[in-house]
C-alpha cells in the first residue's frame, strides 16, 4: 500500500463503509473479465492502491490516461482558483471578464457556465479541428443561445471551454500553464495536455475504425494532433495518471487548493439533472443518498477511452478508473456495487 501525503482533512470524514473489504479487494472486483483498465483508489488516510492491466512502452512508469469530461472537475477547480486569485465570484458575468461580449451572453455568470445553465450551445465542432481560441471565441461568442442563461440545464462543452478562455485572459497564463502552477498541488503528478505528455507513457486505443483499425495513443486518438485544439481544451482531453487525478482531488476537497467556502459551492446540488435523483454541483455530479451521505462523481469518454471517478462522503474512498473503450464505466459499477 503506497500513502499519498495526507492533502486533505479527515475530520469530516466516517470510517470506511467496507469495513471487512479492503481497497486492493474493491479494485479486484474492477479488474475482472481481463478488462483494459487501470483502477485505483484512495482512502481517508491517505493511502493510495492502483491496479493495472494496461501496460505502456515506457516500462516501470504510471500510465497516461486521457480523463474526458472530467477535465470539467479540473476546470471547474481552477475557475475557484481564479475566483480567489482575482476576487471575483461566482456570480461575475461575461461582460465583466470578456471583451466584446453580445448582449444575449453578455450577463451569463460563472455560475451558469460551471452548472451547464448558460443556455451555451453544447459544441462549436469536432475535437480534433485545430482550432485557435480567437477563432473559438468568435464562434461561440456569435452562435445563438439554446435557452436563455438560467433557464434550464444542458450539458455544455463549449461553455467549459469558455472558462477555460476565461482562465487564460483574466490570468494572463495559458490554461495548461495555471492547471500546472495555480491548481496542482506541489510535488503532485502532473495534469495538462502537450506540456506533461509522453507518449511512450500514453495508453494505446484498441484497433477501431475510429482509430483507422491503429493502435494510437492519446493525442492522435484524442486529440488529433500533437496538441488539442479550442473545441475540446477546457472541457475533455486533459492527461494525468491516477494518482495524478487522486492526488488533486485530495488536496481540493481538503481544502488546501481553494478555500473551504469555494470547496462547499463546488459540492452543493445546484441545479437538478432532470430526473430528481442527481444535481450539479462545479464540474461534478452530486448524488444525496440519504442520510447526510452523498456521491460526488464525473465521467467521460470518446468511444476510444473511457475514464470516472466516484467520491463516497460515507467511507471517505475515492475511486478512479480508466481504459479503452467502456471499460472504466463496467469496471466502475462494479466497484461502486461492491462485486
């Protein structure tokens, strides 16, 4: 078992609700079927446990996995970062923080834009189009809304990538750049795109027509190119090993990233998914399950890889799954459900 260094408190935290099941037992249950995945886990104390089945070229080193959507969790922190940087709030609309801004978008907050409630189209093109974030901006700033901002939830990706350049304009930093200075925690894996990409340390696609029947690593498969481009930075894409996520969310949920009135927005139930039972919080999904327990939760995917991670407030475990294909979804649910 490898300890983490105790980033977050575990004050709040209730003993482990698999009391008699270890954590190396509850990632085996993800490992089953001889599944493509990575799993891994951590506990209130800090202590860490990966599982593997996916082996990369450059041999004795974690693996690069892409995490999808939850680049949305990691954007959702940094937006929280700049927040407290600039002393801004979540209610600071886009006429304050983006030049020639059109009157129909001009009084959406961060608010709306971190719970997809901006009335932002979903998408302004394909991921792999080698789009500048000028050019991103003019189409996004200049598409007509879907609903007007706060009048009802749908999932954006163009409206994290919004954050994103929010990130970058308001910070003067690249948004990889304040990822890796202003969010990571010191000594951390690092989280980003091109600058802590390696691809001898990248996970390979199964052969798929997606792929053109090729093995390819994550920037080809994902980002199709050696760097992404504007319609997928900010909300899909980022890489980082397990512990790499892990370790972030320890420190953010602990409180040692932002401060702990910025870590309670990002988890309360903002705005419900539809169907009564899950919310939106910042970049995650909220799930009360009764008595003062929740699930906080992200996942993503591009039908070539697949990646989540799950929260349980009740044990205090957190759990991360990635690989090819759906893999981290089957190997998540069995996980969660304890099998």
């Amino acid at each position: 078992m490898k300890n983490l260094p105790l980033l977050f408190s575990v004050a709040c935290l209730a003993q482990p609700a698999w009391a008699d099941t270890s954590m190396r037992d509850v990632l085996a249950t993800g490992m089953s079927a001889d599944r493509p995945v990575i799993v891994a886990a951590f506990d209130s104390h800090g202590n860490f446990e990966i599982e593997s089945r996916i082996e990369v070229e450059a041999t004795g080193v974690d693996e690069l996995v892409d995490i999808g959507s939850i680049t949305k969790t990691v954007s959702a922190i940094a937006i929280l970062q700049l927040i407290e940087d600039m002393e801004l709030s979540t209610q600071t609309n886009l006429a304050a923080l983006l030049p020639n801004v059109p009157e129909d978008k001009a009084a959406i907050t961060l608010h709306q834009l971190l719970t997809h409630t901006s009335g932002i189209v979903e998408s302004t093109g394909n991921d792999a189009e080698a789009l500048s974030r000028s050019a991103f901006l003019e189409r996004v700033l200049a598409t007509p809304l879907d609903a007007a901002p706060g009048e009802q939830h749908a999932y954006s990706n163009a409206g994290y990538s919004l954050l994103a350049a929010i990130i970058e304009i308001q910070s003067g930093l690249d948004y990889e750049d304040f990822i890796l200075e202003r969010v990571v925690p010191r000594d951390a894996p690092p989280i980003g795109y091109a600058a802590v990409y390696v691809e001898e340390q990248s996970i390979v696609s199964d052969r798929l027509w997606l792929t053109a029947f090729q093995l390819q690593p994550i920037a080809k498969a994902s980002w199709g190119s050696d760097e992404p481009g504007w319609n997928l930075i900010g909300n899909g894409g980022l890489v980082t090993t397990a512990e790499g996520f892990l370790t972030l969310w320890g420190a953010f949920v602990g409180g040692d990233v932002v401060s702990d009135e910025l870590v309670a927005a990002a988890l309360t139930p903002h705005v419900d998914e539809g169907e009564g039972d899950s919310f939106y919080g910042y970049g995650m999904v909220v799930e009360p399950v009764g008595n003062g327990r929740a699930i906080y939760w992200h996942d993503g995917g591009n039908d070539v890889f697949s990646a989540e991670w799950r929260h349980d407030t009740e044990s205090g475990v957190t759990l991360f799954s990635a690989g090819r294909g759906g893999a981290a979804f089957d190997a998540m649910t069995d996980m969660s459900e304890g099998r």
